[in-house]
C-alpha cells in the first residue's frame, strides 16, 4: 500500500491512545509519519512513554513549546502546514482533545485531507473548558469519527454528523493498559516510602489549578483527605507552584512527586484504595483496574466511567467525605466494563482507516 497515514500527537493523553493504532496500521503493512508537536516536551510528559509503551520514534518534531492557546495552536498549524504540503498524506490521524488535536485537523481540511479523529464524540456540555471547544471543532470537521462509547454516537448524531462517518470502536487507552497489565507493580507507593492504604491523586484543570482561590479550597479538601490515608500525587507542571504556595505541602501525609513514567503511574493507581483526579484518561484506566475514582470536576465527558466504571464526581466540599465512604467501603469485587474497552481497539481503528484510505 503506497498511502501515507500521517499521526498528529503532543501532549501526554495522546501518546497511550496513539500507540495500539500505530502498532495495528504496522502490521497491515500501512505507511505511517508520526509528527510530535512538542505541545509537551518534558522527559515526563514525552519521551517516558516512548519507551515505555515501544512507540516509534517521531518522524518529526515541531518543538512548539507552550504558550498562550492562540500562540500554541497557531504555532502548530504554521508548522504543520509546510509538512503537510510536502508529505501530502492520504489520511491525517488526531487524538483526543488538545491543542495539538484541532490544530491538526484545522490544517489539513483546509488541504483537502481527510482527518480521522480518535476518541471523537465525547461531550462535557462546559464550554468554560478548552478540550470541550477542541473536542466540537474536531469533530465538525473530521471526515472518519471513531468513538470510545456509544453516549459518543449519540453526541454526534445530534449534532448532525452523517452516521456513515461514525464508528464505534472502544478505547484504544485500554489497549495499551491491557498491554501492560502485568507490569503494573503495586509497591510503587511503598517505594516513595508510603506503606498501607493510600489515596493516588493527579491534578492539573485550569478549573482546579488556576486560580489561587480554588486552588486553597483545593489544598485544604486535600488535607483533610490526607487526614484519613496518605495522598501520593504525581503532580502536572501546570498547577505545581500555585498548588505549593497555597501549603499544600503543609501535611506530613502529602507526599508530592514529579509526573510518574506510565509503568510506574498506573501501578500507583492499581496499588491505591481510592483515586482522586481530574483527569479525562484516570476515569477510564480507573474503570478497568477497579480502583474506586473521585472525580474532582463538575461534570465528565466519560459518563460511561460513572454507568460502567468505578467513577464519581465530587466537589471540593464533597471530597473528604467521598474518601472515607470509599475507604469505609473497602476494595470492589466486581465492577461494570464498558462495551468494546477489550484491547481490541486499535485493530478495529486501524480497520476504519485502511477501508477508508
Ligand atoms: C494539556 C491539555 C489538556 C490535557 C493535559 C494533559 C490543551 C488545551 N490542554 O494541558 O487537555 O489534559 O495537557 O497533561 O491542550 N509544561 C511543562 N512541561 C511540559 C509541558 C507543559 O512544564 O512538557 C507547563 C508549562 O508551564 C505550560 C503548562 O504546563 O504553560 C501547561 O501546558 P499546556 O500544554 O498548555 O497545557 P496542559 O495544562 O499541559
Ligand atoms: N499519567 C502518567 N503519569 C502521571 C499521570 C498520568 O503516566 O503522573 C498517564 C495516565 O495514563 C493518564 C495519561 O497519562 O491517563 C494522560 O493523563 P493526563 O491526566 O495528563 O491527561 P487527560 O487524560 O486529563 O487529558
């Protein structure tokens, strides 16, 4: 096959749903580029999961960097519109809800390239959040929409987009968890030095971390989580010295690292009694591993985590007592798995693309 199917990823949540896609279009024999956009760029956000996960090198780097949305966005399209000129794909693949993601899809329909967007149709309804606006324009412009759950299809079908172009695949994130499995070791915690039951925790919302008054509501729901079990937060450069300043620190039982490599992060959450996170990817991997998932955000474009999963959404009024509920209740036997969330993924991706191509 001759057609160039051409991968646009940046930012941390792309990189474990871009890989069962790039590794089942490799053994259809499909030719692939994959462009990082260096939306981010340090060791632990990036390269970490190139190695973990055996994603392939980047073909290219755009080295954008951060900046303001309009800066960031802009940068990625200037860039990506020479290469996609030059390279003159048949297909351009995005993920997710990053800037990375629309800037992409902007770029080529503008070239009369057909996008593919992965994970297409999820709605959080607030527009207050970036990804939401990412997630609309994307899907208004992609031409192959390929969802993780059937609430998706509804979204879509809504909105008017043709049902041809919607295909419901499951979640390729969950791939590469079931990949994986066996290596997430659950005395990650106990290697930072936390023994017995503990509460896992990643935060980085503009809603959480951006203002100072959220963000001591935030520090003092958390120390009175950590009142009731350690907190082991792997913490986003983003919110990290808001979060500081506010004391967050100011608890014996907080126990703060860098963002964790994937292996390491995800037996940190298998090991935990309770997650607390804002994370879009922690609701779904939380869903599959059993581990019970506070959501700390008003609304969720993963309902199926709530229907099918072991999530919650919380406030930051509500937290502490959610906690000790879920600790009370001790671990799940058994939980709900959504539909198609079986590892098969990116065959059936990879599947669409090349029937489309
Ligand atoms: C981005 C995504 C968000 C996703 C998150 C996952 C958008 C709009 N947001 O948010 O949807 O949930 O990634 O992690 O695309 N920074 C570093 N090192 C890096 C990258 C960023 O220190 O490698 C710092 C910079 O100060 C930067 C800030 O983090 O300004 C925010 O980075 P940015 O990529 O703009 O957004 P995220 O908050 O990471
Ligand atoms: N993750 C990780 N180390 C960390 C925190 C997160 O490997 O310290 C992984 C985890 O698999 C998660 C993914 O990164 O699902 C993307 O998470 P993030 O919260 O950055 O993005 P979101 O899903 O909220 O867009």
């Amino acid at each position: 096959m001759t057609e160039l199917v051409l991968h646009v990823a940046g930012a941390r949540p792309n990189f474990p749903k871009c890989a069962p896609v790039l590794r089942a279009l490799d053994r259809r024999g499909v030719g692939q580029l994959l462009v990082h956009t260096g939306q981010h760029y340090d060791e632990a956000l990036s390269d970490v999961f190139f190695r973990q996960l055996g994603i392939p090198e980047p073909d290219v780097n755009l080295g954008v960097g951060s900046g303001s949305h309009a800066t960031q966005t802009a940068a990625i399209m200037t860039a990506l519109e020479p290469l996609f000129l030059e390279q003159r794909p048949a297909m351009v693949v995005v993920y997710g809800d990053v800037n990375s993601t629309v800037a992409a899809a902007l770029v080529a329909v503008k070239l009369g390239i057909p996008v593919a967007h992965v994970e297409a149709g999820l709605r959080s309804f607030d527009a207050t959040m970036p990804e939401e606006i990412n997630r609309l324009v994307t899907d208004r412009l992609a031409d192959v929409l390929l969802t993780t759950s059937t609430d998706a299809i509804a979204h879509l079908g809504n909105e008017g987009i043709d049902p041809q172009r919607i295909h419901f695949v499951g979640n390729p994130m969950i791939d590469t968890l079931l990949t994986h499995l066996d290596k997430f070791d659950t005395g990650v915690a106990a290697g930072l030095g936390v023994t017995g039951r503990y509460v896992a925790a990643t935060l980085h919302r503009p809603g959480n971390v951006d203002r100072p008054t959220d963000v001591a509501e935030l520090v003092g729901a958390l120390h009175a989580v950590a009142d009731q079990a350690p907190i082991v937060l792997p913490l986003h450069p983003r919110g990290r010295e808001r979060l500081r300043a506010a004391g967050l620190l100011d608890h014996s039982d907080i126990h703060v690292v860098d963002p964790l490599g994937y292996i390491e992060f995800m037996g940190l959450v298998r090991g935990a009694a309770a997650v607390v996170t804002d994370s879009g990817g922690v609701q779904e991997e939380t869903t599959i591993l059993g581990v019970p998932c506070l959501t700390l955000r008003p609304n969720t474009e993963r309902p199926v985590t709530i229907t099918h999963g072991t999530n919650r959404l919380v406030t930051r009024e509500s937290l502490a007592e959610a906690v000790r509920q879920t600790l009370d209740r001790g671990p799940l036997a058994d939980w709900p798995v959504p539909p198609l969330w079986d590892g098969q993924a990116g065959e059936r991706i990879a599947d669409v693309i090349t029937t489309a191509l």
